[in-house]
C-alpha cells in the first residue's frame, strides 16, 4: 500500500516540530521519527486506526501520536495522510476534502 501525503499534512507536520522544537529540539526529532513509523505501519496495516468521530465514515480514519492525531484516508491502493490535528482541536471539514 502506498502511502501519499498532502501538502497540508507536511506543512502541519513542519509547524508542530517547531513549535515543539522551541522549548526542547530533542523533543521535536523524537514526535517526527515516532509519527512517521506510525504512519509507515498503514503500509501493511492501513485500516488500523480507528474511524474519525466527526464524519462516520470507515473510508476516512486516524491514528493517534502523543497528543496529536494523524488523519487519513483509505482508497483502494493507497492511504492519503491528510492532516495531522492536536488532539483538542476541532477537525475543520475542508481539510479532509479531496
């Protein structure tokens, strides 16, 4: 399975790593290499994270990260990450559109 990031997604994980990286650089390598082998394991595994509350969809699911959440969708060969969200964040809509 092939796994295709959004341009969003890169730029929210860029955001996130330096905003960690502010009070602890460390910190912000270590989130970026544990996120990226969460979503590598959506290669053989891409329905494991569970579906997203907010669109009851089984197409549209996330992973959990620390305090943040990895969204994305299944298709057929292929999972698009498409946004990474603090977990206390709402999920606006438009980023999960196509």
């Amino acid at each position: 399975m092939k796994i295709i990031w959004s341009p969003l997604a890169i730029d929210r994980v860029s955001e996130i790593a330096e905003y960690i990286a502010q009070d602890k650089p460390s910190a912000a390598k270590k989130w970026i290499e544990a996120l990226f082998s969460k979503v590598g394991q959506l290669q053989s595994a891409p329905e494991m994270g569970r579906a997203v509350p907010e669109i009851r969809s089984g197409q549209f699911r996330e992973l959990i990260c620390g305090n943040y959440r990895i969204i994305y969708r299944v298709e057929k060969k292929q999972v698009s990450i498409l946004t990474i969200r603090h977990g206390r964040q709402i999920l606006p809509m438009d980023e999960i559109k196509a």
